[in-house]
C-alpha cells in the first residue's frame, strides 16, 4: 500500500519577496561577519605563533624528566602517550603498555 500524498496547495498567492532582505538590510550582517572573521584570524595567528613555543618546551621538560614523547593515545586521542621505564602511558586516560 502507498502512502497517500497530500495535494498540493496554490502557491501563487503568496508574496516571497517580504521575507528576502535588501542588500541595504544585509551590509550591517555583512560587516559583523567581517569583522568577527578578522578576530577569529588574529586569535590563530596568535595560536599559530605560541605553539611551536609550547612544543619546545614541552620536549625541553620532558627531556629533563627522562620521559619521551610518542604518538597521540589510541584509546581517548586526547594526549600523546609519555614513555618511561620501557611504559607507554597516558596522563589523560591511563591506558599503559609495555614497550
């Protein structure tokens, strides 16, 4: 059995032009998304240039621990796994595996 399908209503009488906007009405949407645009660069930039900073620290500590640093954890890929004392760990789920 087919599903009935409802008839189609007249849609000639309506007037679609109400709910478009004018280019005049769209320049202030368009200016914020500019400019909310431009943050959301900056704030990357920014990110981009701290994180080979953070990475060389990171590795520098680590070093100095006697701890290395390998792959991002298989079990949560939220943390690279630390490898001490023939252990991978990792500090976020504590998964361990021996080497």
């Amino acid at each position: 059995m087919t599903p009935r399908i409802p008839a189609r209503t007249d849609d000639r009488g309506r007037d679609y032009r109400r709910w478009r906007t004018s280019p005049t009405d769209a320049t202030p949407r368009l200016e914020r998304t500019a400019s909310e645009l431009r943050n959301v660069t900056a704030r990357l930039e920014r990110i981009e240039t701290r994180l080979p900073l953070l990475e060389n620290t990171l590795r520098a500590v680590a070093r100095q621990a006697g701890v290395s640093i390998g792959c991002p954890c298989g079990h949560c890929e939220r943390s690279y796994l630390l490898i001490a004392d023939g252990m991978m760990t990792c500090p976020t789920c504590g998964y361990q595996q021996s080497i």
